[in-house]
C-alpha cells in the first residue's frame, strides 16, 4: 500500500510540525551523550552511563523517525521514549510543569506524520 500524495503547503506545514520536536529531541540526546554538566547533574541518582545509553537510544529513535520509510516506526519508538519520559517525571513529583514537554513532543511528531502520510490519516481519521 502505497500513499498519496499531499499538497505542499500541507507537506511544508508537516515539517515544521516535525522540525521542532526533532531538533529538540538530537540536541537532548546530544547533552546526554556529551555529558554536559546539567546532565550529570540531573542524573546524579540513576546508574552510571545511563544518561549516554539513554541519549543513544533518544538520537536513534529521532534518526529512525526521519527516514521516510521507516518513518511510522520511529513515531512509535519515539511515542514510547515519551512515554517513559512523561512517567519519569511524573514520579519525580514534577507535576505539570515536567511532563507537558514530552506529551507536546509526541502530538507533534504524530501530527506531522499524520499530515504527510495518507495511510495514517486513513488508520486515524478526524472524523468517519
């Protein structure tokens, strides 16, 4: 199954749905893997090398989300990435003001794809 093609002003406003998770997602991923202070920091409690292992993973998964092809796969690997993201700091007692990133993250990503690809319009429809 193939999908069809989409307008350009609606694949340009695909993109810059995509553009501003992704960007934020390799520069996180990059911190971590650099070991920035902050990052130390941050994961002063978790066992070493987490931050670097987790980082990997993060750029990855951004990496898998940007190739078309594997593109729905990415979304997913990175939707769970989020996921773990939102249930960390939520018990870290962070409340509101640490999991909206990570869920906002995740609506762009999805709606970027959503607005590129037919075949996910077609599994997730506004409307029937």
């Amino acid at each position: 199954m193939t999908s069809t093609p989409v307008s350009k002003p609606v694949r340009w406003t695909s993109y810059v749905f995509s553009t501003l998770p992704v960007l934020m997602l390799l520069m996180s991923g990059t911190t971590k893997i650099m070991q920035i202070e902050a990052v130390v920091q941050g994961f002063a409690k978790w066992p070493a090398g987490s931050a670097v292992a987790i980082g990997l993973l993060q750029i990855t998964c951004t990496i898998i989300y940007l190739i078309p092809r594997t593109a729905v796969l990415g979304a997913i690997l990175l939707t769970g990435y989020l996921g773990g993201a939102v249930a960390v700091t939520v018990e870290m007692g962070q409340g509101f003001a640490g999991w909206w990133l990570p869920l906002t993250l995740g609506i762009l990503l999805w709606g970027g794809l959503w607005l590129r690809d037919s075949r996910i319009r077609a599994l997730m429809p506004l409307r029937s």
